[in-house]
C-alpha cells in the first residue's frame, strides 16, 4: 500500500512538473515580442554620427514597439568592441546593433584578426542610410582648399597631422584613400572615437580630418571649422557650395559611408521581419527623412536580404581601397 502510494505521489509529482515546464515554454513561445526593453549598442562614441541616427531611431522605435529602446555607446577598435559584443548577446531580438560601413565593410580587411564575422556572426535588418564623408580643417587653417593642404605638407612633412575616429574606420580610410591619391604628407593620429578627434581639429591640434556629414554638420554650422572638400561624384545636398575631391584635383576619388540595423545571428525571423516593417516605416517619415537629409545623411532602406548583398559586396569594394590606399592598423 505504501509502495503504491509512494509510486502514485511520484507520478502526481512528475506530471505537475512537466505540465508546467510545457505551459512555460508554451507560454514563453506566445510572448509577443517585445515584451521588455530592447539595447541598442551603437559601437563609437557618444555625439558622433552614429550615435546622432541610432538616438533618432531609437525614439521612433521606442513609440512604436511600446518598449523603451536604449541606446548604449560601445566604442573602440574602430567600432569592434561594441560590435563584437552583439555577437556574443543572446539572439532573442533584445540586443540590436547599429553597425555601419567601418563595421561590416572596412574592418574585415583592415584587421587581421576580427574579434566577430561580419556574416556569420550577424542577421541583417535593415539598410538606414547612406552619406558621404567631408574633409574639413580648422576655421583659423591657412589651408583654404585641397590643393592648399597637398602643397603644403609636401613642402614640410611631417609638420600636418590628421585625425580620425580610430583605426580602421571610415574616418581613416577616406583619408588614407586622399593621402595615397593627392601625395600629400600627412601623419595619422588616430583617436577612440570621432568626438575627441573633432574637439582636436576645433582646437587646431590637427590639420585635417574626414569625417562624415552627420557627425561635422553641427561644428560646420557653428563655424568652428571649414569644410574643404567632400567625397562623392556629386556635390552634397547640404554642402552645396562645398566641392568633391574629384572637382578639386583628385580624379576618381569617390568614397561614402552607410548605417544599418543588425541583430545577433540566429534571431527569430519574424523579429527581423518587424524590425525591418518598422525601420522601412521609420525611415520614410518625413521627420524623419528630412531630419537624416539637414544630418547629412541620405535616406536609403531596403529588405534583410538587400543587406546582406550590400555587406558583401562592400567587403569586397573596401578590401580593394584599402590596398590602393596602403591604409592598415598600426
């Protein structure tokens, strides 16, 4: 009698326990998503170009999810650190990334030995925007145009300096690109992220930076530096008065950036697919479009898969700069 009791209880017991071990996984698969806060890790500094769209996005989302999405600033590496760290984070859509161009175009071949994988490692969400890079000196320089700045540093090496948001990134590399093109001698110094490095070139204590739009378009405006050149074929929409590199001498240059949404390989699909619903849908406000244009960014979205084609097609295309341009982390 006792053993069947013993054997009954046991039963009762072990019943129970998987019926609410099934009712919490059941339960836990009909959560709808999201259903607490979302990070967002943006990998550079904070007040950078980066960290001014994945801010606005953030908003956006943040009304339309019904969750808070909070941005936080990974910088260093040329955006490695943070980036490395999605890839790590669980694939439950809770952590997304605002990677860029530096990200998942320049350090796959500016690093020998990544501490991520640029496509294994990474769903691609959606494309945000597109922008180009502007070269910009101090607005007491004697450089009054590009041609000022080439014939001056041949003329005293070593003497001009310039600096960028870290090794690796866009920021380098457009102007590695401009030293190997112009002939221009200019050394590198590089900083963690692109805010010390503008406070430098506000204060004089470099010759020249390139950066994007986005993240001079505020210190330009106050006319604590003067822009020089920018990037593209074609004059910007912003800075029209302010001529390309191509018009000013050096043929062929043509380099600009872009900023999209990724989250950890292996995230639900139906979480990409909303992100990417509501990013599109973002995107296209005019809010926010005409926000990311005054920026100097070029809205541009697309689907996880027209992401993914673009990611490797620019690994590609910046692989191919770097050689030209000689660029590489010291």
């Amino acid at each position: 009698m006792k053993s069947f009791l013993s054997r009954k209880f046991f039963s009762t017991l072990f019943a129970t326990t998987f019926l609410g071990i099934f009712c919490s996984a059941a339960m836990a698969q009909s959560t709808p998503w999201p259903s607490r806060p979302i990070r967002m890790v943006v990998p550079f500094g904070a007040g950078g170009g980066t960290d001014v769209i994945g801010r606005l996005l953030a908003q956006k989302l943040t009304e339309s999810l019904g969750q808070p999405v909070v941005v936080e600033n990974r910088p260093g590496a040329g955006g490695s650190l943070g980036t490395s760290e999605v890839a790590r984070a669980p694939a439950d859509g809770y952590t997304i990334l605002l990677g860029s161009s530096s990200t998942h175009g320049i350090n796959p071949g500016m690093y020998a030995k990544l501490p991520y994988d640029p496509i294994k490692d990474f769903e691609p969400v959606a494309l945000i925007a597109t922008n180009l890079f502007v070269m910009s000196v101090p607005k007491d320089s004697p450089v009054k145009t590009v041609t000022d700045l080439v014939k001056l540093s041949q003329a005293e090496p070593g003497k001009y300096d310039y600096a960028s948001s870290g090794n690796g990134t866009t920021s380098h590399l457009a102007a590695a690109l401009f030293v190997s093109m112009s002939g221009a001698k200019l050394t590198h110094i590089p900083y963690k992220s692109n805010v010390p490095g503008l406070t430098d070139l506000v204060a004089g204590r470099v010759a020249v930076m390139f950066d994007n739009i986005t993240a001079m378009q505020a210190q330009i405006n106050a006319g604590t530096i003067r822009p020089i050149a920018t990037t593209g074929l074609k004059r910007n929409a912003v800075l029209r008065d302010v001529p390309t590199l191509d018009e000013s001498g050096i043929k062929g240059y043509d380099i600009k950036g872009w900023f999209c949404m990724l989250a950890p390989a292996g995230t639900p699909a139906d979480i990409v697919s909303k992100l990417n619903r509501e990013l599109v849908r973002i995107v296209a406000l005019p809010e926010v479009t005409e926000k990311l244009i005054a920026i100097g960014a070029d809205p541009e979205t697309g689907s996880p898969d027209d992401l993914k084609k673009l990611i490797a097609s620019e690994i590609i295309k910046y692989k191919n700069i770097i050689e030209i341009a000689g660029a590489k982390v010291e």
